[in-house]
C-alpha cells in the first residue's frame, strides 16, 4: 500500500451537528455503501451508528470505524460521539488519528463541544480542516462561524470556498482556488458539476480569494512576496502552500450541507490533498528502560512492530481490539508482545472493521487501523515485536465526576452484572465500578447522567439483568483553609518491645485542581528521625487522604512539611511511623479549618428565547452562576456554572420547562468551597447512612 496515498482521519464535533449524516454521506460517495439512511426517522439507521441505542436516541455513543477509499486514496474514517459524556471516545481515536474535519454548525458556530474537541485535537497537535454543515438552514452564517472559530479557538481559520445561495436556496459552493462554481445534482447530490461562478459573487469571490492567499502567505514567503509585488500565485503553488499550512497548524473551512448531499465530494478531495498521511507525523515512543528518552518510530514496514490498542470492544465472539500500526508490519498468525504485561499473545484473526462489519485480512503495515480478534489487554496497551522495545504515550483520561449504587433486582443475576461492568470498565476508562466497603454497594461513576444511564440500559439490553438503581451520589473532596503546626507522639508499651514515634511539622493548604494534590516535602536535620523512617511517614499521609475527617470524602490540597521529631533506639520502626503519621492526620487535620469542596459543572444550555426568563430563573435557584448570554436567530444560549449536586434529572425538567425544545451539555469546570450551610446538610446526611449501615 503506497503510505503517501493513506488517510487516518475522524470526525468530530459538537452534538447535533450532523457528523454522523456527513459521514454516511462519505459512505455513500466513496462506494462503500449504496443506501443513504437517515440518522433519525424510519429506515436501517444510520450505518455507523450500529448500536440499538445508537439508533433509537439518534446520537453516537461509541466510536465506529470504517475504511473507504476515494481518488485512489485509503482512508481510515473514526465517527466519534459529540456528546460530553462520551468524551473518552473522542480522546482514544484522536490518539490515533493523523488527522481530522470539525464539523461546525452553520447556525449555532462554536459551541462549547466543539471547544472540547478542539482542546482533545491540539492536545494531540491533530491537523483539521472545518467543515460547516448545514448551510440550507435558516440563519445559516459561515462568515461567522469563522470569525467565531478565530476567536473562540484561537485556530488560523479562513474560507476555502464561499456559498452560492444561503438557507434553502443553498445550491453549492465557489472553490477558491480554481475560481469555479460546483453545483450538486442527481438524487443524492452524486453528480458534481462545475460551471462558471454566478456573476453577482464575482466581486466577493475575488475578496475571498485575496483573504486566503493573505492568510497562506504566513506559511511561504514565496506566497508573501508574489503578493507584494502584486503577481499571480499559480494554483500548483496554492495547493502545495495550502498543504503545508495544514500541517503547520491552519485551518481551512468548507462548507455544506451533508444532509441535503452538497458539499461533501469538495470536502472528501480536501481530506486527501491536504490532511496528513501517517509518513507527516512524527511519532516518538519511550525507551522502556529510560523513560526520559525518546524513540522516533517511523512508518517503515520492514521496521520492528510497534501498535496501539486504543479501543477494546466486547463481541460475542470474544474481545475486539482496535489497533493502530505506527511500524512494521503484523502478519496473522504470529505472536506480539504486549508492552505492559509483557505476555507475547498471538494475532490469530486480523480483521478490517466497516461499522459493525468486519473483513479478514492477513496483514497489515505501518499506518493501518485494524482491529484484532480475541487478544487480552487494555485500552492504550502498546504492543510490539520483542519486548521492552517502546510504549506509546496513553491517552488523557479525566475524572469521573458522579456515582450510583447499582443492584440486580434477581439475587441470581449479580455474576451476569458483575460481568458486564468488568466489560464495560476494560472498554471504557472513564467509567470504573467499585464496591463501598462500609455499605457494601456497588457503585459505578462516569463521566455524566447520559454515560450511567446508557450503560445500565446496555446491561437491560444486552444481559438481561433488570438493576434497581440509586440515587446519583456527588464526589465531593475535603480542603483545608488554614496552617496547623502539630506534634505528634505514638507510643505504645504493651511488654517487650514497644512502638515509638514522634512527628513535628506544618499542615498547609495548597491551591488544587488536580485529584492527587498532595505534597510532602521533610526537612529533618542532624538525624532526629532516621532517614529510613521518612518514607513511611509520608506512606502513613498518604494512605489516610482516601477518607477525610469531615465526612469521609478524599482529601486534597494539602501539604505536610515535617520538620522535626524523635526516634527510640529499640522501639521505633517504620510501622510506628506509619501509624504516627495517620493518627496525627485523624488529630491536627480538624484543627485546619477543613472544608468540603463541589463540583461545579459548565452547563451550556440553549432554548427558545421565549423561556430565557424561566430558564435563567431556575439557574439561579440551584445555586447557578451565569457567565453569558447570548441570543441568535430567537434562541438563547445561556452559559452557567452550576454545582453538579443540583443537576440531577435537570433534563427532565428543562424539556418540561421549555415544551420540550431545550437542549443542554455539561462538563466539570471545577472545584469549589461548598456553602457552609450545604456542608452541614452533607455531613448531617453522611451520619445518617453511617448510622443506619451499623445498624
């Protein structure tokens, strides 16, 4: 397979702004499939949204793979969900990709998903182009959603293509390179025809075209120079400069509308000329046995082996695991070994994934994203020819912000339950399950409503076990607010040898946004406390920082200096210091004023105008703190920070208040000192459980 003619690339974007439908119609055009189905409404679904799910709720919940190919070129195409809670999805195949098109939306431009995406795409240094979709609505302003991706996301965007008609009389685009008008007939927009640009945009046109070769003339100064001194660029130059742009970090924008099928064969040429193929990416693993050094991997099939599980499926043949090959060349039959566990495991069945469907290969090289049958690992597991070669750098993985107790209504069904959990938990890593010691519940927290919700529908669906579900738990996290000096003496004589250990120091608040927020730094002189003794005593702090005092949340933002101390010759040990530390913890953490921090989550809700009032009213009553306001075309987009304790079921009452027409995301912004009020209601509630547990 020629490398230079391979694609990896993703879709991606805000909710609802018709990736899925953009990537049907890719389907569609390349000959891969010969139907057209709607995302929503009757027919099959839409084919990479294959899940049940998937299909009745018209959103994408787990990423679907497919490969097409169009001009010659190979593309890999990854439809990854719009919805916050799916984040992950996201995450994993841009790991992956080598590059991607931002779906925006004509009307609603950047929204808060897209400034997700966005954020995942520059954490990867993913090249994008941006596609504006939905140009037949009305309100449809592409020359907005520029200025907006400009401002919001700082990107280098400017016009590839200006439209011809706006709203429904969207007929086509004028390519800015070629000065020509494509214009969409046939039933399904197959045919493209290429005419002359109507002479009432002649004028605009010739703008636009200025505005973009200004904008590619920051890439080249061959471009700046022709264009101060006033002389033509020549089209071969455009499309080289272009290219390079792309790969440098701008971002071109097309425009269409994929449900009505114009735009999207222009957009398909672009993908292949200007997004990178795997021989433009630089790519580095790490040395095993030096983490600090790097090894450049290059797309060479004659190379040793080196793949990334980023996706893990379970099918009822057995696990499913994507891969993608960054070198070398994996042949079925023979054995990798995965860089983690180390274990050399055999690729029996190599398979190349349509949606759900699946066709046997027999090798794949450098580049190539597969999927491999029935191999044990995880998701973000490197796998190469020989051990200890390279591990790939995994994937950001935030933190789940909401748990609920799940229990089988069928005493019976508690192995099927727990086998389904493990399943999803292996797949996804935002999802974790876990059980309460003291309530001995099982819990399961994720990224949002949505993402529990779906999953223990999944477990309806897919297992048969009906669960008996809780109410949403919040994660709270304990802070202190001020400095505490302790001293702190363990002593314990109980005949023979006795326990001793003596601790003196500072308890500090640090400012934290991070789970682990914990410093300890000693500065013990002259040998007060043996050094053998000083890891167990930060081991002893570090241990305790699972429960707080207040009311059993994990603790953060603190910082312990230990300072000074004494030890007994036949008494101490590392057990004595141990537990010195932790009771010191329990007696001086008290005394630092310790508070309980929320989760406050951004909400992004947008309603018809007539129901701002209503909607902004029931923000603030649930504590909710509005950042802006903003109203387009007679809907409002309102922007809020509201505590996640508040949000439970706001869905449900956000369709009831708006007459269904409301739609809202949410993801975490921060943590935030609860109101003092609040916090005695949570520790009231807290003592509670306590009490009827010991009962």
């Amino acid at each position: 397979m020629n490398l230079e003619k391979v694609r990896n690339i993703g879709i991606s974007a805000h909710i609802d702004s018709g990736k899925t439908t953009l990537s049907e119609r890719i389907l569609f055009y390349s000959g891969r499939i010969h139907k057209i189905e709607d995302v929503r409404g009757g027919g099959d679904g839409a084919t990479m949204d294959h899940m049940e799910l998937e299909k009745e709720r018209g959103i994408t919940i787990t990423s679907a793979a497919t490969s097409v190919t169009h001009n010659g070129y190979h593309i890999n195409l990854i439809d990854t969900p719009g919805h916050v809670d799916f984040t992950v999805e996201v995450e994993r195949s841009l790991r992956v990709l080598d590059g991607a098109v931002l779906v925006l939306c004509s009307v609603g431009g950047v929204q808060s998903q897209s400034i997700t995406v966005d954020r995942q795409m520059k954490r990867y240094q993913i090249p994008r182009l941006a596609f504006i979709n939905k140009m037949d609505r009305t309100g449809a302003n592409p020359r907005r959603v520029v200025e907006q991706l400009r401002e919001k996301l700082g990107a280098d965007a400017f016009l590839a293509q200006i439209p011809i008609g706006a709203e429904e009389n969207f007929r086509g685009v004028v390519d800015l390179i070629e000065m020509v008008a494509y214009t969409f007939e046939g039933d399904q927009g197959e045919k493209v025809v290429t005419g002359e640009i109507p002479a009432d945009l002649k004028d605009e046109a010739e703008e636009a075209r200025v505005a973009m070769l200004d904008s590619l003339s920051n890439y080249s100064d061959e471009v700046m120079e022709l264009l101060l001194s006033e002389e033509e660029v020549s089209k071969d130059m455009i499309y080289r400069v272009m290219r390079e742009a792309v790969l440098n970090g701008a971002t071109p924008v097309y425009m269409g509308s994929a449900y009505k099928n114009k735009g999207v064969q222009p957009l398909l040429n672009a993908v292949t000329q200007y997004l990178p193929s795997p021989l433009d990416r630089e790519i580095y693993g790490r040395d095993p046995s030096d983490e600090e050094k790097k090894i450049e991997l290059s797309p060479d099939p004659d190379k040793p082996f080196v793949g990334m599980a980023f996706k893990i499926v379970e099918d009822p043949f057995g696990q499913l695991t994507f891969m993608r090959i960054y070198q070398g060349t994996i042949k079925k039959g023979e054995a990798y070994t995965n860089q983690r566990s180390q274990k050399k495991e055999r690729f029996s069945r190599i398979v190349r994934m349509h949606s759900e469907k699946r066709e046997e290969i027999d090798e794949a090289g450098p580049g190539d994203i597969i999927a491999v049958m029935g191999i044990d690992c995880a998701s973000g597991d490197t796998y190469c020819s020989e051990r200890d070669y390279a591990t790939l750098e995994s994937m950001y993985v935030p933190e789940p912000v909401i748990k609920i107790a799940v229990n089988p209504l069928n005493r019976g069904d508690g192995d099927k339950m727990s086998k389904a959990l493990q399943r999803f938990r292996k797949e996804d890593p935002t999802f974790s399950v876990y059980t309460d010691e003291e309530t001995n519940e099982i819990l399961i927290s994720g990224m949002g409503e949505l993402h529990l919700e779906i999953y223990i529908e999944r477990i309806r669906r897919e297992y048969g076990v009906e669960i008996e579900v809780g109410a949403p738990k919040v994660s709270y996290r304990e802070s202190p607010t001020r400095e505490v000096e302790f001293n702190y003496k363990h002593k314990k004589q109980t005949g023979g040898s006795g326990q001793y250990a003596h601790i003196v120091g500072k308890l500090i608040p640090i400012e934290s946004e991070s789970e682990d927020s914990f410093e300890f730094e000693e500065k013990v002189v002259g040998g007060r406390i043996p050094k053998q003794y000083i890891p167990a005593v930060e081991k002893g702090f570090r241990d305790i920082l699972g429960k707080g005092p207040i009311a059993d949340y994990p603790v953060v933002g603190t910082r312990i200096e230990l300072l000074d101390g004494s030890y007994h010759d036949v008494d101490s040990s590392e057990k004595a210091f141990y537990t010195a530390a932790q009771g010191c913890f329990r007696e001086y953490f008290k005394q630092a004023a310790p508070k309980l921090l929320e989760p406050i989550m951004k909400v992004e809700i947008e309603v018809p105008e007539d129901f701002q009032g209503t909607v902004t009213g029931d923000v603030i009553r649930r504590r909710g703190l509005m950042t802006s306001n903003d109203t387009n075309e007679g809907m409002t987009v309102i922007l809020a920070e509201v505590p996640l304790a508040e949000t439970f079921g706001y869905a449900t009452d956000l369709r009831s208040m708006t007459q269904g027409q409301g739609t809202f995301t949410m993801e975490l912004a921060a943590y935030r000192q609860t109101p003092s009020n609040i916090q005695e209601d949570i520790i009231a509630e807290r003592k509670k459980d306590e009490l009827a547990g010991a009962r």
